[in-house]
C-alpha cells in the first residue's frame, strides 16, 4: 500500500521549492556556471581570445551565435548576462510575436533608464520575419540592449543585413565526442546537481558511446545519460550494454531537410562525385538518406549531375539515372536506395564532362547579348508559294545531297553574329571521339567559308 504524505498545506510551498531542482532535467542542471566549466568551443572562447577578454571584461557587443543544437548558444548568453551583471531575457521566435518582442524592449528600456542592462537572449531568430527584426534595430544602436541571437541557419540567407550590420556573427562548432564526454563525466562526479551518490556505475566506452550517439549536442548526450541512469536504478546501478542499448535504440544524426546542413551535405555528395570519388559520395549519400531525406530529392539530383558533370563524355549515365530513379519509385526504400547507391557509384566513377552544361551557358548568353536575329533566308521554312517567292529557303543547300554529306559552307547562324564555337568536348570518354570529329568538321567548314568568300 502507497504511503500516506503527512504534508499540510501550508508545507507545500516548502516541498515544491525543494524539489523544484530535481525536477529539472539534468542537461539544465549542469549548465555551466563559469566560461572555465563549458565544453567545446575552444576556438572561440580560448583564454586570451577576442570574444573571451570581452566577456570577461563585462565590454561585450551585440552577437548572433551561429552553431549547431546543444553546443552551448544558450549557456553563452547566460554567462554574458552573468559576467556583464545583466539582465538576463529570453525569447523564442518560434512562439513570440511582435506585441512580446515591444514588451520586452519596453522593460529593457525602464532598466536601462535606471542604469541596469538587459541581455536579450532571442532563441531562433532566424524565424522572425524582417518586421520582427526591425523591432530590434533602434534598441541595439542605443545600447538599450545587448542583443544576443541563436541560429542554426546561415545568418547571411536568413537575417537581414541591417541586424547583421549592427551584430558580430560568431560561429560555434558541434562540439566533439572527447569534449561531450568530459561533460559526462562532470555529470557523473557532481553530487549537487549531477548524478553522484546515485551509485551508478558505468564503462568508460559505455559513456564514449553515449557521447558518439550524441551526435555533438551536449544536452543530448546528457539527456541520454539521465535516462540510463533512470533505468540503471532497477538494476543494481550499472548501467549495462542491454540497459544501453536500449536507450541508444533510436539513434538520429543531426540533419535539417530544409536548412544549412541539408545543402551542405547535397553540395558535398555533389563534389565528391565529380571529383570521381566514389567512397565519398557514398557516404554523403548515406548520410542524407539516414537523415531523412526524401530519396525523390536525391533521384532528381543525382540526374542534374549526369547531365551536368558526365554529359556525353558518358551518355549512358543519363540513362542509368533515370532508370535508377524509376527503380525507386517501384521498390521505395529501404531496396529503392541500392539503386541510388548503384548510380552514386557509377556517376563518380565514369568519364566527366561539362562540356554541354558550357555551351548550352554560352548560347545563353549570346541570346540575351544579341537580341532578337531574324533567322537566315535559306534555312527558313517556305511551306507557301509566297513565302517561296518572298525568298524564304532561297539558296537552302540539301545536306544528304552534298558532297560528304554535310554543306560545309552552309552557316546555321544569323548574319550578325557569324559562325559561333560553344560545345568544346574535353578528351574524356566518348568526347575523345567527338572532339576527333568535330576538330575535323570545323576545320573543314572554315576552309569551305574561306574558299566561297575568296571566289566571290
């Protein structure tokens, strides 16, 4: 039978006080206190480094901390409030609106009347839309507040260049499987806000691959090591490779399908492809499909690269891309992704060319540097008498009945621009041939040219 409280109404604020801590997850209750207790960042917050003295010295400037989850943007702003005797306000863009953000600027605005500053720490500002971030402006350039703001995106894409212009960008790293489990065993050791006097016990390599499964992010490793020792305390305290295994279940890698990283992991699968690096592509290939992505996404992508990087140095690989993608759409993953791994493979390793990709870019830009040509007389349509007698097809030379088969002194271009050269085949794959034979032809065409404006 379950205990009976013997608390009074009156103890209960008593009791929700002092449980108030435990109540807290462990990730929050270990948030470093000092710049000394942070893990990771070392390029930034280095002793001697420029952010460092600024922090230190309480002299610190508005900042838009760019990194990704759990590598300390928060703890930062805290310990900013804290070293500069601040303030401290946070928001999050995801659920504050403007009536929020003018509020708290108003408040900021009384203390700073008073002479006390206000951190303002605004969690994903990447999300607030350029109105939003206005609101900020006036206040940042009078000094009302030291605006701190946390992003995982690319501030250049997603912030507008006023509030950039008036913050410092500074880039945190993911933080590393060393430093996480450092943070661990700090977790581990301290008896007042850790997991100390809990008994627990653990291997080293189990903590090494918590922290691997934390995939850079802090508070996720802490998260998962909380709930280890949850289950751990219905067996002795050891946290055992069952117990492990089962809270490392459902490993995820940090992927966003819309964001920074997505285009950097595309743009890396795309590069290490056409620098015939098979393994490489491999891997970003397995990345992104064990992120989440959408494999239609990639099927569309890896076709761009045959057109673009293979071109007809290898037509097959065009081929290969299609029926790879329509493989896809018949299986699905998780059979659907050999064939995308089948392509990755066959793309990196064959001939490249972006021969085509050049010359179709150059006959674009001569369609806007020209305007709009009339198309030469002789290669007109003249399906009517009129337009016979009006001179259209006039002079029109019959390819299959020249000598060779091709006019060679017969030009495709309008008069105003003259013979052009765009497609260029590289010696590589099948354009080692096209290029033997196109070399040939445009040589042969010139003399032709030469000859017939000689004789006239």
């Amino acid at each position: 039978m379950a205990r009976r409280s013997t608390a009074t109404p009156s103890d209960l604020p008593d009791l929700l006080t002092a449980d108030r801590d435990a109540l807290r997850p462990l990730a929050e209750r270990m948030r470093p206190r000092t710049l000394d207790e942070m893990v990771g960042q070392r390029r930034l917050l280095a002793p001697g480094s420029a952010l460092r003295r600024a922090v230190e010295s309480g002299h610190v400037h508005s900042m838009i901390l760019w990194g990704p989850p759990g590598c300390g943007k928060t703890t930062l702003a805290l310990l900013l409030a804290k070293y500069c005797v601040a303030e401290f306000r946070a928001i999050s863009a995801v659920l504050s609106g403007l009536p929020e953000v003018r509020q708290v600027l108003a408040e900021a605005g009384h203390r700073f009347a008073e002479g006390r500053r206000t951190v303002l720490f605004v969690d994903e500002v990447h999300r607030f839309n350029k109105t939003q971030q206005d609101a900020f402006l006036p206040h940042i350039e009078r000094g009302t507040i030291l605006f701190v703001g946390a992003t995982t995106e690319n501030p250049s894409f997603e912030l507008n260049s006023a509030l950039l212009s008036r913050c410092r960008v500074h880039v945190m790293d993911s933080v590393s499987v060393d430093d996480i489990v450092t943070a661990l065993q700090q977790a581990l050791a301290d008896g007042s806000r850790g997991l100390a006097g809990r008994g627990l016990a653990i291997e080293p390599t189990a903590l090494r691959e918590i922290a691997g499964a934390a995939d850079g992010d802090v508070r996720r490793g802490l998260t998962l090591l909380e709930i280890a020792a949850e289950l751990a305390e219905g067996e002795g305290g050891t946290i055992s490779e069952a117990t492990l295994a089962q809270v490392l279940a459902d490993r995820t890698r940090r992927f966003d399908k819309g964001g920074e990283l997505f285009y950097d992991q595309i743009s890396a699968l795309h590069k290490s492809m056409r620098s015939s690096n098979p393994d490489a592509a491999l891997y970003w290939l397995a990345r992104m499909l064990d992120g989440g992505v959408d494999p239609n996404y990639l099927a569309r992508r890896l076709t761009r690269m045959a057109v673009e990087d293979v071109g007809l140095a290898d037509p097959r690989a065009l081929q290969m891309a299609i029926d790879a993608w329509e493989t896809y759409d018949r299986l699905g993953s998780p059979e659907g992704d050999l064939a995308l791994a089948q392509l990755v493979i066959y793309l990196a390793s064959t001939a490249k060319s972006n021969a085509a990709y050049v010359a179709f870019n150059a006959a674009k830009d001569d369609v806007r540097e020209y305007g709009t040509q009339e198309v030469p007389m002789h290669i007109r349509n003249a399906p009517t008498k009129l337009m016979k007698e009006l001179g259209y097809g006039k002079g029109y030379q019959y390819d299959h009945d020249a000598e060779g088969g091709i006019a060679l002194d017969q030009t495709g271009f309008p008069d105003a621009m003259g013979e052009r050269v765009y497609y260029r085949p590289v010696e590589r794959g099948l354009e080692t041939k096209l290029k033997e034979k196109l070399d040939a032809l445009r040589a042969a065409r010139s003399n032709a040219r030469t000859r017939v404006g000689g004789s006239e």
